[in-house]
C-alpha cells in the first residue's frame, strides 16, 4: 500500500448486503480501489467472492450498500450502467458466444442496436492495437469455438479493454489455465497497471496472490474478515485467515497395511481414443493402506478409475476381489462389492446437476433399503441420509431440498464425499479428490480420507499432484503411457525422482513393451 | 407431357415462385426466432391467423397493403403472448409454441363463425394481381417465371436480404445471434436478453402471419380452414434445412416448392393413372425429408436454442 496513500480512489464498495433466502452471501462488505492497484480478494469457495463482484458489475441487485465508482453512484442491477463507467469483469465462466469470432464478441453491444452497420474494419484495428500493447495475441477473425482456454480469456480482457475500462476484475482467472498462461496473464496485469489501469483480482490461490497483489482483502463465509498489505504478510498467515483456523498439514500415522482387498494382475485395457489403454498392470489393494498414483493425466488415469469403477471390462489379465466377486464387473457389482468412487468430474459423473441434495445423496444407494422398499422410496429416509452428510461433512448449502448446481465445487465434493464414505466401503476410489478446492476444503477431504484408511479402507488415490499423492501416500506408483512403476515407499524417493518416472524414464521399454 | 416438358415451362416455375413464397415469410419469421434462441412451435396457428386477419381486413374494406398490416399485427399478438411465457417466464417452448397454435387458430375459427354466422362458402376479396415487371418480364421462360408475381412475393424475395444483412452486417443482428449462441454473453456486455429475445419473438411471429396472409391475400382469394395445412411444421424444417441461415433456408423453400409443384403436373401425366394420387402428394415430403438429412448434418445449431436465460441464475 505504500505509495498509493494519496492515490485516486477509483472504487468504492459501501455495507454491500446480499442474501440468497436464508443463506447470507454477502454481509455488510464495504473497502476501497486506487488507481494503478492490484487488489486481491481471497477466500474459499462459497465465501462470496463472485457474488460480490456481480453485485458490483450489476448481474445481481444488493439488498443494501452502494457502489461508487469514479465518486459516481452506480444504479443497482444495471451492468450497462457499470460498463459506462469504465468496470470490465472477467468472468469465471467465459460469457462468449462458441459460434462466433473474435472480433464479432468483442463488438457485442458495444454501439447502439440500431446503428446502420458495424465498423468492423476500424474495430480490429483496434483490437489489434489493443493486443499489441498488452501483450494479449489472438487471431480476431477466428471463430471462439476453436481457441483454447487461455486464448479465450484473453478475449474476455480485450471485451472490457475495447470499452476503455479503467477497473478490471478477474475472477478466479487461473483457475483455467496452465503455468505458462498464468505467467503471460500477469505480465498482461502488470502493464495494464502501469498504464493506470486498477484491478481486481479474485483468487483461492495463496502463491498467485502473493505474486500479483499489493493488497489483499480476505473474505470468510460472506464477511469481509482482514486486509493486509500483501509485503506485510505471508501465504500461511493468509490462508489462516482464509480458513478462521489453523492449517495443520494431513498427518500419516505409519500403519502396517492389512489383508488385499483387491488385486489386479497382468490387467489390460483397450486404448480409448489418444489414451493408451493398461497395458499388463499388476496392482494390490490393501486394506489401511494409501496407494498413491502420480503422473501427467491421460497416462491411462482413467482406464485404471474406470476399471476398479466397473465402467470398463480388462481385455486381458485378471482382477480378483477379496472375498471373490461372482458375475459379471459392472457399476453395480463394484457398488457392492464395498467400492466408493469420487468421480474426477464431479460436475459430468459426480452428480445429477438438476436433482436435489436428497437425491443426490442416494444416487449409489437408492433402490437399497432403506430408501427404498418394495419398489417405493422412502424420500423421508433419503432426507435423513442427505442431512447427515450435510452435518457431518459441513456442506454449506440452503438445504436438502436445493438443486446441487447451486452449491460451490468444494460443497459439492463434500457431498460427494460424504456418500461415498458413509456407504462404509471397503475400497475407496478417489481419483482428483481435491481438484478446484480450496484449502480449507482440501484439509478436510484429505484428513477424511486418511480417517478412512485408519478405519481399514484400502484407497486408491490418483492425482496430477505430486504434493498430494507425496503427502498422502503409503506407497507411491507412477503412470506413464498404460504402464505401472515399481511402488515406491513414502519418502523414498524425491519430488524430481518421481518426476522422472513421470516423464517415461525408467519404465522397462517404455510403451513399446506392450 | 413428361418431365422435361414440365421443367421447361414457364407456369412450372411460376407456381414454384408462388408456393414458395409463404414458405419464405414463415422460415425467415421463424429463423429470427431461433436465432435469439426461441424455438416458436406457435408458427403454424399464427400463419393461420395472419391468413384470417388479412383477408377479414380487406373483406371489411382496407386497401390490401393494410390488411397485410393487420395480419402482421395479429401475428405480432400472439407472438408477445409466446415471447412473455417463453422469455421472462422461461416456460417451456414446446408447451407454449403448441399452446399459441392451437389459440391461434381457434381463434381464427371463433372470429370467422362470429363474423360470418350465415355464409356457406367464404367470401371472396380481390387479391393482389401480378405485377409483371417491365423488360424483364418479357424474358423467355424466366420472365414469366420470376417477373410476374405479385408484389408479396417480391417483397418474401427482397427480405431474404434484408434478413441476411440485419443479421450479419448490423449491431442488432449481432446481438440477436449473441443471444441465441450464449445469452450471457449478451448480459455481460450490458445488453438486455429479455428485449432481444422478445423483439425477436414478436417481429418473426409478424413475418409468420405475413406467410398465412399470402394466402389468403396472393395465392387464393378466400379464407378456408385447413388451408395452411402443415405449411408452418414445414417451416420449421427448412430453417435446419437452411441451417439457421436466410439464404440456404431460402433454397430449402424453393425446393420443396419445386417438388410440390412438380408433384400436382405428374400426377396429370400418363404415370398418374397407374400410381395412386397419395404416391405423389408424399414426394415433396419424403424428398425435403431426404435433403434434410443430407443438408442438416454439420449445421452449427444455436447453442442456446431452447434455453432459457434466468439473470442471476448459477
């Protein structure tokens, strides 16, 4: 902050109050932007970050505050009005329409409807000049549909840039991207910032934070709970007041691993399209035992997920279950064979988007009594269920009675945790437990899940994240190309050992030995 | 007569001109619908009350331009009841666009049997003539075919354009593209979605009716029940036909026109004493069903089409 004290203030938030019926999202939220700064605003999932910013921007109508913007009151619900005065929003989901170009969404609504032509030609030459200048390189004439992620958020900054915004705010923008984009997004900030441009910046990541803000604002279940000057503080001492609590890294009590519970030998699946099918996997689940699987995703993750889940028949090699299994592998069969899946996508195959909590809940169990009896359910017993997951796993939600696709990521894989862990299963597939989440979230899903490997569970546990599977893991496997490396102890091997193995060194012959 | 015979004359390719014209009013009024993201089912009972609200204006004394005026009115009415429960209510657009054909045309009904309590056959009105266009008109074969119509058809032809320019080369038809391929977006640059999609609703339910009141108004000179017959479903075919675009829809239109007109000469012709009429009423519709499948397969559909946009919705 030093150095801004005299600054132009470009943004004033003032008692900003929103309620979704009786969940308070936002409450009593009131801080200042100046002109040429970074702010950052950090919390969880389910804090109230977007629906801040979309208070401000207009999507949503406050139920108390006022937002100034330029010493100018903003009319409430009118993101128009917003526009005119110079605020950009990069939304977390792009607002762009697949079907057409560059240049046609940037153009959108930017004159009046009823103007004779577009001025295409003098358009793209700003566009372009606009490019240039901030180092945002995208082809305008290409059709939206056909650029990758990154491009498309550099077309969503050109959006609010082409209308002269002075105040950009960016939410969640890395959540999308790669390394390499995230460093090229901040270089775009940084000059934005140095032509007097002010941002706002929301993010759950503590390291992005730490890079690009000079002043955080911390928000915790709608309340605005700290601001800092981001040189004045640290990542832990954030993400404590993100949390309200103490961060305390998982802890692996040394437990010696139990009976097999399940074994694979010599397993082979067919390749699906670019990924390589398994090719002669040899695996053993034990129980109270974490097998960690590291590696760069599309190695054959899913094959393997997809296999324990009953999704997939093994072409060749044999799959045992302890005590036996009878009949055919199925969804089903894995079901009750003790098998609890946390899905990758939890949005396409965790959960029905439309359906409530309730039925959410008993998705894997419902025609099990006692949600159902002779062919009827017991909607009141389901309740009960989706209740007791909401208590004990602290879902934050309206209630049982809510459609999931209102709940944040990290709420939603509660849920999703909540029915797995409760049906009481033997194996635990978790496959991207923790992608999205922030880390009060991933505290939680991980002490869970080592609560379930002491309780005797065996866990399958497959992540693109190296620090995750390391400080998870009672024995590590690294997946490259459909084949299985030794298992190696926890803490045998380093971060850059196991990132070797993960780029193909050290499997004997490599995928040619299929 | 054979075929060749009937693809060289002139009154051939009239009647393709003239079926297809009502075709092309109700396509484009329907394009514009689905291209802000409306799919508008309502089509067949507007075109019905366009053809009823046009020819009862004329019987009742307004020049023929007004009564075109009167039917796009009618059609615009019922197009603000489809829009209001389709756009802010966000009901369903099946359920509504069904619901809005069959008021329509009861409607149509209702007014006729109150209007006309004691006539047995409708009344006839004086419809538009044919214009024949000087010099051009006296071209062999497509003179005749093209350049005496009556100013409708004209006017079906020269909006085709319009349609395509508004669409493509105006602020408006940019955002009315927007709105159907991702109505956030739309919301996002400060725009409003309901207006859009409304505006669009209304003036493509108007064109709609224009199609009904050709009919009644160019192709015949008298109001008959069952005298859309299906025409409107066809609509909604030739805009996937035209995979939402008003120069391809236009061709889907003259095709099927083609096959239309050519179905009526073949069953006059040595073949139609042998085949049963019905072989030859089902041609143009197994045909544009054929072209339908050819044509539609790579079309790029509305992203939106069918969704409703709630602001503020997660």
């Amino acid at each position: 902050m030093a150095g801004r004290e005299g600054a132009e203030v470009v943004l004033r938030l003032d008692g900003i109050t929103k309620r979704f019926g009786p969940l308070v999202a936002n409450d009593a939220i009131s801080f200042d932007l100046k002109k040429g700064e970074v702010i950052a605003l950090l919390g969880e999932n389910g804090a109230g970050k977007t629906t801040l910013m979309n208070i401000l921007f207009g999507h949503y109508t406050a139920d108390a505050g006022s937002v100034e913007v330029f010493g100018q009151t903003l009319p409430p619900g009118h993101p128009r009005a917003a526009l005119a005065a110079g605020v950009g929003m990069v939304h977390q989901h792009f607002t762009l329409a697949d079907n057409m170009t560059v240049l046609e969404n940037i153009l959108l609504g930017t004159g009046s409807l009823l103007s004779a032509r577009l001025n295409a030609r003098a358009a793209k030459a700003k566009v372009q000049k606009l490019s240039a200048d901030f180092g945002l390189s995208v082809h305008p004439d290409a059709k939206v549909g056909s650029l990758s992620v990154g491009e498309r958020q550099r077309v969503e900054i050109l959006k609010a840039l082409y209308r002269d915004a002075r105040i950009l705010i960016l939410d969640e923008p890395t959540a999308v991207l790669t390394p390499q984009e995230t460093t090229a997004l901040f270089e775009t900030l940084r000059k934005a910032v140095a032509l007097g441009l002010s941002i706002i910046f929301i993010s759950h990541k503590l390291n992005e934070v730490m890079a690009i803000s000079s002043r955080v604002l911390v928000l915790r279940h709608g309340r605005l709970v700290g601001e800092v000057a981001t040189a004045e503080t640290d990542r832990h001492r954030l993400a404590e007041m993100m949390v309200g609590a103490e961060i305390t890294a998982p802890k692996l009590a040394d437990r010696a691993p139990g009976a097999a519970l399940m074994t694979l030998t010599g397993i082979r699946t067919a390749p699906r399209g670019n990924a390589p099918g398994l090719s002669g996997i040899d695996l053993t689940l034990r129980a109270g035992q974490i097998i960690g699987l590291a590696g760069v995703s599309g190695n054959g993750q899913s094959a393997l997920a997809d296999l324990i889940g009953g999704l997939e028949m093994p072409t060749g090699g044999t799959m045992v279950l302890h005590p036996e299994h009878s009949g055919d592998w199925s969804p089903r069969a894995a079901l009750a064979s003790g098998v609890a899946r946390i899905p990758e996508d939890r949005h396409k195959t965790g959960t029905v988007a439309d359906f409530t909590l309730t039925e959410n809940a008993v998705l894997e169990a419902y025609e099990n009594a006692p949600y159902s009896r002779k062919g009827w359910m017991d909607w009141s017993a389901a309740e009960g269920f989706a209740k007791k997951i909401i208590e004990t796993y602290d879902v934050r939600c309206p209630g049982p009675e809510a459609a999931i696709r209102l709940l944040s990521g990290g709420n939603m894989q509660k849920l999703i945790l909540g029915r797995a862990l409760e049906a009481g299963p033997q194996i635990i597939l978790a496959n991207q437990p923790v992608r999205g989440l922030d880390i009060g979230a991933v505290t939680f899903v991980h002490n869970r899940l080592i609560a379930a490997r002491d309780a005797g569970a065996a866990i399958l546990l497959i992540s693109e994240d190296l620090d995750e599977v390391m400080a998870l893991s009672d024995l590590i496997h690294v997946i490259y190309e459909g084949h299985l490396s030794p298992a190696f102890p926890r803490g045998e091997k380093t971060p850059a050992e196991l990132g070797v193995w993960m780029a193909g060194q050290g499997f004997e012959g490599g995928a040619d030995a299929a | 007569m054979d075929i060749l015979d009937i693809l060289l004359s002139a009154t051939f390719w009239a009647a393709v001109i003239r079926i297809a014209s009502p075709l092309i009013f109700a396509t484009l009024g329907e394009l514009i619908c689905e291209r802000a993201g409306v799919l508008n089912l309502g089509i067949e009972g507007i075109m019905v009350i366009g053809a009823f609200a046009g020819w009862m204006a004329v019987y009742l004394g307004t020049g023929l331009w007004a009564g075109v005026g009167v039917a796009m009115l009618a059609g615009m009415l019922f197009g603000l009841l489809h829009a209001t429960l389709t756009v802010p209510f966000g009901l369903s657009q099946h359920v509504v666009g069904l619901g809005v054909t069959l008021l329509a045309t009861a409607t149509a009904s209702f007014a006729y049997r109150l209007s006309l309590p004691e006539v047995t056959s409708p009344p006839k009105i004086t419809p538009f003539q044919p214009w024949e266009i000087p010099v051009l008109s006296d071209i062999p074969l497509i003179g005749p075919a093209l350049f005496s119509q009556t100013a409708l058809t004209y006017l079906a032809f020269i909006l085709v354009m319009i349609v395509s320019l508004i669409l493509y080369r105006t602020p408006l038809g940019l955002a009315l593209r927007a709105a159907g391929e991702n109505p956030a977006s739309v919301e996002a640059q400060g725009l409003s979605v309901t207006a859009i999609r409304m505006g669009a609703v209304i003036v493509g339910s108007g064109l709609m009716a224009i199609g009904g009141a050709f009919l009644t108004m160019s192709a015949f000179s008298s109001f008959f029940f069952e005298m859309v017959n299906g025409r409107g479903w066809i609509c909604i075919a030739l805009v996937v036909f035209g995979a939402w675009k008003p120069s391809k829809a236009l061709l889907g239109a003259l095709l099927f026109a083609g096959f239309d007109a050519l179905q009526v000469r073949l069953q006059q012709t040595p073949m139609g004493a042998v085949v049963p009429y019905q072989v030859f009423l089902m041609v143009p519709y197994v045909l544009s069903i054929l072209a339908l499948i050819l044509m539609s397969r790579r079309a790029e559909v509305p992203a939106a089409l069918m969704v409703p946009f709630n602001k503020g919705e997660r």
